[in-house]
C-alpha cells in the first residue's frame, strides 16, 4: 500500500514517474494528486442545460445514430456527416477524409468525440474532432476482462489519449470510459490526459487511508470533506456534486497553505529585533510638520500615526502603504523616515526606475529645504542630508554618495537597484521603503534589508499606487499591515477620460492634437505616451517593429507631432534608452514648463509629479493593462486645472478591448479598476512571474470569488502558528503546505 508521501517511481515505474517529473514537476503521491483535473468529460448531459461558445473545447459521449459519406462541393473527396445522440441532444459532426474515418464509425457505435465547437446560424457542430469507438459491452465486467489488447479505433487527439501509458502493458484499459464523469487533465504533447488518468487510477488503488490534517471541528464546522474522499472524488467523481463538494475542501486546502507561510512568517518578524524609533516632538519631523503650506488629510493622519507606533517598537515593521494615485503616499513616507532619523538612523528608498529616483530625490528635497540640506550653508538646526545613489551616476558622484551612506551623515539614501549592490554600505540602516514594490523581486528587498547592523532587521514600508484588492493582499501580502489612503489632498483636480477609436473616427486623433494646443495656449503642458521605443529592442516593455507594425514607436511620434501638427509647440523626447542625463534633463525642462508636450514611454507611469501637466494622450491604449492605464493618468491633474486623458486605438470598436478601455474611462476608482483588471487576466499572473520570477499559480483559489474562504483559512492559520510555531504538532499541516501549495510558489513566499 501507499502513502501521500511515496515517490511515484516505487509505484508506476520509472519511466512513468520520470515524465512526470520532467514535465509537471510531480514527484510523490500527494503531488500527483493535487495535478487536479481541469475538467470532465460527461456523456454529454452537461451540454443539455446551455449551449457552449463558439470556439470552445469540448468533449462528449454518445451513441452515433447516422453516419454519411457526401461529396465535397468545391473540391474532389468526401465529407463523412455524424450525427451523435448524447442522450440530452442530438450534435452533427463532419470530419473532412470521409473514406479514411469510415470503416472506424459506424451507426449504433459507442464514442467519444473531442473538439471546436463552429456556429452556423443557431446551431453548433464539431468539424473533424478526435475520436475513440468505445466497445458497447463495457457495461459487463466479465466482457470488459476479455476485450482484445489491440489497437483501439481512434484519431486525431483522442488516438493520442488513448495510448497505454508510460510503462503500462500493451493494450487500453477502456472501462475509465464507462464512468459518467471522465477527468481531462492539463497535458502535454509528452504526456496525454489518459496517461495521467492511468498513473492517477494506478497511485488510487494503492493508496492507503489518508490521516486528515485539519481539525474535525473545522471540517464540521465548515461542511468540508475529509481529505481521503475529497483527492479520490476530485479525480473519479460519481456526480457533478461531488466535483463540487471535493473542490470547496480542497481549495480550503489552498488557501491554508498559503496563510500558514504567511503566518509563520509573522511570527518570524515579530521575533527579530529592531532599532526603536519613537517620535521627538524637538526632532526634524516635527520641523518639517510645522512647515508644511498645507494640512494633510485626515487619512494621512491616521496612517502616520500608525507607521509612527510601529517604528516605536522594538520588532520591525512590516507595512503596506496603498492608496489611490496622488493620494500624498509620498509625504507619508517621508514622515517617517523623518522619524527613523531623528532616532539617529538611516533610511533607504529604493525607486524601480532612475527617473522615479531622481523625481523622489528632487521632490523629498523641495519638501523639505533648509531641513534637507544638512552641511550646506542654508541648512536648518536639524537638517539632515538627502544623498542619490543609481547606476548610471558619475563616479565622483557616487563616491559622494557612498560615503555619506556608509559614514551616515547621509540620514535618507535614494536610488534605484544601485543601493541593493555589495559596494553599497550604511552606518545604521533603521527603515527601507520600497516604491511600487511589485516591481522588485524579493530577493532584492531581502538584500536591502540585509544591510542593517547589529544582527537587527530594519523597519519596512512598502508603498503601492496600484490598489490591491483584499483577496490579493491577504494572499500574497497576509504577513504586512496595510494601510490605505483613499482620500485625495484638497486642491486635486477632477480627471476626464475618453476613449479615441482611430478606427472609425480618424478626425478624432486630429481634434486630440489641437486640443493638447488649447491646453498649451492657456499655460499648460501635456504628455503624449507610447507604448514601445522603435528602431529595434529597447527597454520600458518596447518591442521589436517588425513585431508590432501597427503600433506608435516613440521615436517615430515625437517627430511626426514636433514636424507636424504640434510644429509650433516645444516638444521633447523622453525614454529608457536615452542616458541618464539625457532624462534627466528632459524631465527637468518640463518640469520648469520649459517643454509643452513630453512626448515619451512608460517611464512617467508612476512617481513623476507636474501639477502644470493637464492632458494626456495615450498611443495604442489597448497595449497597456487596466492599472497601468490609471497610473499613468495619475500624472495629469495634480494641479488645480482639471486633467484630459485620452485612450487612442486602432481596435475594432465593438470587441472586448474597446470595452475595457471604456469601462477605463467611466471610473477613476482604483480598486474597482484593480478588480477589472483581475478579471481580464490570468489569476495565476498575480502570484506568478511578475513577483517571482517563476510559472504556476493557484490551482483552485479564486482571488476574486473566495474571499471568505481565505478570511477563514487566514484566521486557521494564525491560531495554529501562534501555539506550534514550526507545526512540530502539526506534521500534516506540514506535509499540507508542500503538496497543496505549488512548490516554486512556497520557496517565493518563504524568501519574500
């Protein structure tokens, strides 16, 4: 007999458990079966309640009732027509080499047929889907024993399922076919559907009893099955209900391995130590409160006071800060790391971008003046230095900055991944903030924070202006606080969004280019985005021309406006490939207004503040993400005139994209965008490459349906890793957390 823990090759061989391996990364018992199937095949009676889509990927049983070989009209050969009765409807197949296909379905035949659903009109049909000819008597066991091993009668992908599998005898186990439910699991071209449907039937019969790592009273409590029955209905389910019922169990199953990481790396963090920085009502954080021209809002408020609590403390903070675009995330911040200094340490900012870096140096030392220049003749009683640090810096510059991080007269250090480097040394690192953290890997947060002294771990704040749903944080985020500022400061201009479909108006992109002179006729400035660099490969997502013929290169719009219609304008150029001065300088000029129009690429989505700027137009915006979208017109209205932010595209104006740039436009309400965006991609994306680096995702979790679920694993989770830190007590909690959760997904979590 078998257990969860086994390794595939003592049960199904080597060859078996080798592909598996290679292909799915599957090497016990329990990760084979939590290679949950994506679907099952019926006999058709899932069909009888709604029509599929058109284009879809479907299978079905049935018995065929006619069958016609027909000439074709407009070239030679025959057409073999198939009507299948599956026993809730009746479904016309055609398969195109009639002769080849006619000898193996005949009238009164058992089969399966796998393929694309094609609309006429109303009604559906497949057009030349796999088949298998499934024997009629499997019904009887005794005939079902003495079937002959020879080949069954079948093609195109279903021949290729129905192949022994790897390290099986000759021959097809068919009586899989006589259930009501047939599993279909994600496959390769190396290992088919039917050969894990052998492998998974295979590890089944061996397998002993399973010991259920969750409490009884929560599976009562919550209507769960017990562990055992759920891995075998999931695979051979008896009823559609029992898919049902072993599914809510098992993504539970999901859901708790990932809050038990979290949890565990809660109570990691709140054992390390950290430098205590309680406020000083005589400190530089008081000054620079004094001066500020403005109130912050009641929001700021409150989450300053929150972060200041937890920098008091002797355990780092561990913090999220979100908030919606030009929400004053910034001042915040800031706040704090005025805080940290006061205690006599450092700070560490790290920017994802140079331009972002060098916006945050410029704007942190405006805010702060005389309090910001410590060692200059101007400087304040208790000012303290603002140094930058990024890549591309001279080197006496960056000498400069070395030693004023390591010597610590330097109280905030600015910069890119520049500050993650070895050479890069701090006297006594007490907080890093990380902007837009989804943009760094967590092995290069870890090796900033890797940068305190003293065995202590530094305070953290991460700050977001992508708002991240509930689900999402609680998932990928559970072990961070997170505070949100949802209000923007007083004085932030309305923004006004429309969506430009060159398609069908081409005069519209001419009005968008006279409108961006109104604006510039009454004092203001204006942005014009692209999506990509042109003249070859580039950075800030800019692709190859020849891939993307149809798009706007940045190179190429910059001179067609400042030639053409915006000819009698100031127009500058800005983008990733361009030297650091050479950014630097464009985003000086028109950040002085000495520059009307920016023409440029992604690098202004986030941080980039020029209240002057009151128009934005976006080239090809069906190129771009919900959220990248509302970043990106975060730029404009930050003043006090009102901001115009127009999504021009190419797309067919009746699509889905065109819907979702509408649905852009009516709402500039982050979260409810984030959703948006949720839904139009992958979920898998969430935890996938753009945090780890690495593939897989949630098996059965759904971010944005199961909220409850994770609110109940989360609360399971802590209470467990509260009394049994290290689930010693708990080994099948343990054991739960390698199997349910994907394994790459686990060693990104455990880093982060």
């Amino acid at each position: 007999m078998a257990a969860l823990t086994d390794r595939l090759d003592h049960l199904l061989g080597d060859r078996a458990a080798n592909s598996l391996a290679q292909e799915f990364g599957l090497s016990t018992v329990a990760d084979l079966l939590r290679h949950y199937p994506n679907r099952h095949a019926t006999r058709g009676h899932a069909l009888a309640e709604e029509a599929p889509e058109n284009g879809a990927h479907i299978t079905i049983v049935g018995t065929v009732a006619a069958a016609e070989l027909r000439p074709m009209r407009q070239r030679k050969g025959y057409l073999l027509k198939v009507r299948v009765d599956t026993g809730s409807r009746q479904v016309d197949i055609t398969f195109f080499n009639g002769h080849k296909v006619k000898h193996a379905i005949k009238v009164g035949d058992h089969a399966m047929f796998s393929g694309t659903v094609k609309y006429f009109r109303d009604s559906w049909s497949l057009n030349h889907p796999g088949y298998l000819v499934l024997p009629n008597v499997l019904a009887d066991p005794e005939l079902t024993e003495s079937l002959p091993v020879g080949p069954p009668k079948a093609g195109g992908d279903l021949k290729a399922m129905a192949r022994s599998a790897p390290g099986a005898a000759p021959g097809l186990d068919l009586s899989i076919f006589d259930r009501p439910l047939i599993p279909v699991y994600p496959a390769t071209s190396r290992i088919e559907s039917w050969d894990i449907v052998r492998c998974v039937r295979q590890v089944l019969d061996q397998l002993d009893p399973i010991e259920d790592p969750l409490p009884a009273r929560l599976r009562r409590d919550r209507a769960l099955l017990d562990l055992d029955t759920a891995l075998r209905s999931i695979h051979f389910p008896e009823r559609l209900d029992d898919v049902e019922c072993a599914r809510a169990r098992l993504k539970f199953d999901e859901a708790a391995a990932l809050q038990l990481v979290l949890a565990q790396r809660r109570r990691e963090n709140s054992d390390r130590t950290a430098p205590a920085c309680a406020p000083r009502a005589d400190g530089v954080a008081a000054d620079f409160e004094r001066a500020l021209p403005f109130r912050l809002t009641a929001g700021q408020t409150t989450v300053a006071a929150e972060i200041g609590a937890d920098l008091a403390r002797t355990h780092p903070m561990s913090r999220l800060l979100q908030g919606e675009v030009g929400s004053g995330k910034t001042i915040v911040a800031l706040r704090a790391m005025l805080q940290v200094v006061d205690a006599g340490r450092q700070c560490a900012l790290l920017a994802p971008t140079e331009v972002l870096a060098a916006q945050h140096y410029r704007s942190i030392r405006r805010m702060l003046g005389p309090l910001g220049r410590a060692g200059e003749l101007d400087s304040a009683p208790n000012a303290t230095q603002v140094v930058q640090l990024s890549g591309s810096m001279g080197t006496p510059a960056r000498r400069a900055a070395l030693l004023a991080a390591v010597s610590g007269t330097a109280g905030i250090v600015i910069g890119t991944h520049a500050l993650i480097q070895d050479a890069v040394e701090f006297a006594d690192l007490g907080l890093v903030v990380v902007d837009e953290q989804h943009r760094f890997g967590v092995e290069q947060r870890d090796a900033l924070r890797a940068k305190a002294r003293g065995g202590t771990t530094p305070h953290l704040l991460v700050m977001t202006a992508t708002p991240i749903p509930r689900t999402i944080a609680m998932t990928t985020l559970g072990d961070l606080e997170t505070s949100t500022l949802t209000e923007l400061p007083a004085g932030r201009s309305p923004i006004t969004t429309r969506v430009v479909a060159a398609r069908v108006r081409p005069q519209w992109v001419e009005r968008a280019w006279v409108r961006i002179t109104e604006e510039v006729a009454a004092g203001r400035q204006a942005y014009v985005v692209c999506s990509r660099i042109g003249d070859g490969d580039g950075k800030d997502g800019a692709e190859k021309k020849s891939e993307t013929p149809d798009t706007h290169a940045v190179l190429d719009v910059y001179e067609e406006l400042r030639q053409g219609p915006l000819h009698d304008l100031r127009v500058g150029l800005l983008h990733g490939r361009q030297p650091a001065e050479e950014k630097d300088a464009a985003m000086r000029a028109f950040t002085a207004g000495e520059l009307d129009v920016l023409v440029c690429t992604t690098v202004v989505e986030v941080g980039v503040d020029v209240p002057n700027a009151t128009v934005m137009a976006i080239m090809d915006a069906d190129r771009f993400g919900v959220s990248q979208l509302h970043q990106l017109r975060g730029r404009i209205g930050r003043g006090t005139h009102p901001g115009l932010c127009l999504l021009i595209t190419e797309v067919a104006p009746d699509g889905a994209t065109m819907t979702r740039l509408e649905a852009v436009a009516a709402t500039t309400d982050g979260f409810e965008l984030a959703l948006l965006d949720l839904r139009t991609r992958r979920e898998g994306d969430v935890l996938g490459a753009a945090q780890s680096g690495t593939g897989g995702g949630l098996r059965l979790l759904s971010l944005l349906d199961d909220l409850e679920v994770i609110t109940a694993a989360q609360q399971f989770a802590r209470a467990i890793v509260d009394t049994d830190p290290g689930l010693s007590a708990h080994p099948g909690l343990a054991g739960m957390m390698t199997s349910a959760l994907d394994a790459r997904r686990l060693e990104f979590l455990a880093k982060s």
